[in-house]
C-alpha cells in the first residue's frame, strides 16, 4: 500500500484496510477482525472501476453488503463530498440500515475507538481514524445534525458540499417501494428480491421486479456515473437471472460471478478467508444440503 499522507485519501483497498474491522466469531469467541485485501477484493473492486454497469453474484454472508453497500460509499463520499450514492434494497428498512452504518463511519469517532481498544487488547495495531484524517476542522456530518436523527436515516447530506445540488448526499430506498425522482453517481442495487415473496409467486415477481428496474431506476444515474447489482441467486427464475438473460451479452454490461469456494493453483481456496475458512464452508455446505449450497 502507498504510504499514508494525512488529508489525502488513498484508493479503496489501502483505506480499508486502514480503518476497517469487523466483530467476528472464531470459535465461540468473539473478536475483532482487522479488513484485509485478498485476490477476491482486489478483482472485485477492478470489475467495480472498470464497467459502468455490473452485475456481481457472490455468495451469501461474504460481507458483500458491508464492502460495497457501506465501506465503498463511505470511502467515495471522503474522497468527494460532491457524490451521490442511491442504494436499492429489498425493503426500505434494510436500505436505511446502509445508510445509517455510512453516516456512522463518517461522523463517530466512537465507532472506531471502540473497534482499536478492542484491537490493542488483543495485542494489534488500533485503526486510524478515517473522520480525523479526512475530515478536516468540521468533518462530514453537518452542524446540529445528530446520530440517530435524520442524518443516519433514510438519507443525509455530508457538511462542506460545494455542487448546491438538492438530492442528498446518500439515500436508501427499497426495491417494494416507489422510485423518487434522485438522480446518483453510483446506484447500488443490493439483495433487491425478497426471498419470500420469490418463494411464493416465483418468475411472476421477478418479471414484475425487471420491469421496475427498466423503467424507474435506469433514468436515475447520472451521465458517466455507474450501477452496481449485488445479489446471491435465489433460484433460476430469480430477479437477478432475469437481469443476466436481459443484459448478459450487451457488451455495455459485465456479468462477475464469485463462487464460495475457488479453485486457485491446482488446490480449493476459501473466498473470503477474512469470513470463512474452507472447513467452515464444507461443514455449512453439509449443513444446508446441495440445493441451498448451489
């Protein structure tokens, strides 16, 4: 990674492994895992940068949400205070959990001083703290605004925005719900079927969710901005089949798939070894059976 210059942000992957941890389970224990860049993250980030429109499958639970739905955001908006971010979940209430989990990551200090005492106590480097480094005298959140009001709700807008554009600086809406007139530099489509719902009407939804997508989401990225749809496939008349079948051999549009367990140098490798090592895939791919596993 480039060496760390206070006030400049560096690219993604060197930020996140900076100022990113998670609270994670290793045998019964719960610890704090420091963010690291394996060949998964790096790939996934070049598709991300590279197409302007991307469909990305990844398997469940393998913090797709938290790398591109939260911390690529949050990096985005540090780096620019300008951008807008429109995220797309299932239901508003998820979105709105992305949403508040970006506004926490650019206005509480406290956030990351809980995630390095927990750090330093297992004998680990703290993390640097993103808001002081990057935020200058006032930081991101705007005065009078506080955690827990509007500003970690369903949208916020970040202090010291110079563009004077209305739309708010990240909004969260969800897929059951209408599309309001937004316009973003990046849109990120994440989970955007209900489970449920798609277990009880089946290809009728996932057309019914297709067309939506076509005709209310599409017109609200802005020239030269991107679109990103995260999603694990529910079955093979899902939503996000449904998008592939659509958009899969338009030479504008990039299909990634990402399976759990890759063959890599001749031997199976975990995908995401910060998450889940093989043996705890193959003891999960047991549990849930081949159907659920596929």
């Amino acid at each position: 990674a480039p060496a760390f210059v206070p006030g400049e942000v560096p690219d993604f992957l060197a930020w996140r492994e900076r100022h990113c941890a998670y609270v994670v389970d290793k045998g019964g224990e719960q610890i704090v895992q420091r963010a690291q860049n394996f060949w998964f993250q790096h790939e996934a980030v070049k598709a991300i940068e590279e197409n302007a429109r991307l469909i990305m499958v990844l398997p469940p639970g393998h913090l797709k949400t938290t790398l591109f739905g939260i911390e690529y955001p949050t990096w985005r908006i540090m780096r620019d205070r300008n951008f807008r971010c429109l995220t797309i979940r299932a239901n508003e209430n998820v979105a709105q959990d992305n949403t508040a989990a970006v506004a926490v990551r650019l206005s509480d200090t406290t956030y990351y001083a809980d995630l390095s005492r927990r750090l330093e106590e297992q004998g680990e480097e703290p993390l640097a703290t993103p808001i002081d480094a990057y935020g200058g005298d006032k930081g991101f959140q705007p005065e009078g605004r506080k955690i827990g009001d509007r500003w970690a709700g369903g949208e916020f807008t970040v202090s010291g925005r110079t563009s004077g554009e209305k739309d708010a600086t990240m909004k969260g809406i969800g897929m059951d719900g209408s599309i309001p007139g937004y316009r973003a530099d990046l849109i990120v489509i994440d989970d955007p079927q209900d489970p449920t719902k798609f277990d009880a009407s089946g290809v009728e939804y996932s057309n019914k969710l297709l067309k939506k997508f076509r005709r209310d989401i599409l017109g609200r990225i802005l020239p030269g901005g991107k679109i990103v749809i995260l999603a694990n496939r529910l079955g093979p008349d899902d939503f996000i089949g449904q998008l592939i079948e659509t958009y899969g051999n338009n030479p504008r549009w990039k299909v990634v798939y990402f399976a759990a367990v890759q063959t890599r140098h001749g031997r199976e490798e975990p995908l995401c070894p910060e998450v889940f090592s093989l043996s705890d895939l193959m003891e999960r791919r047991e549990d849930v059976g081949e159907d659920a596993w596929a």
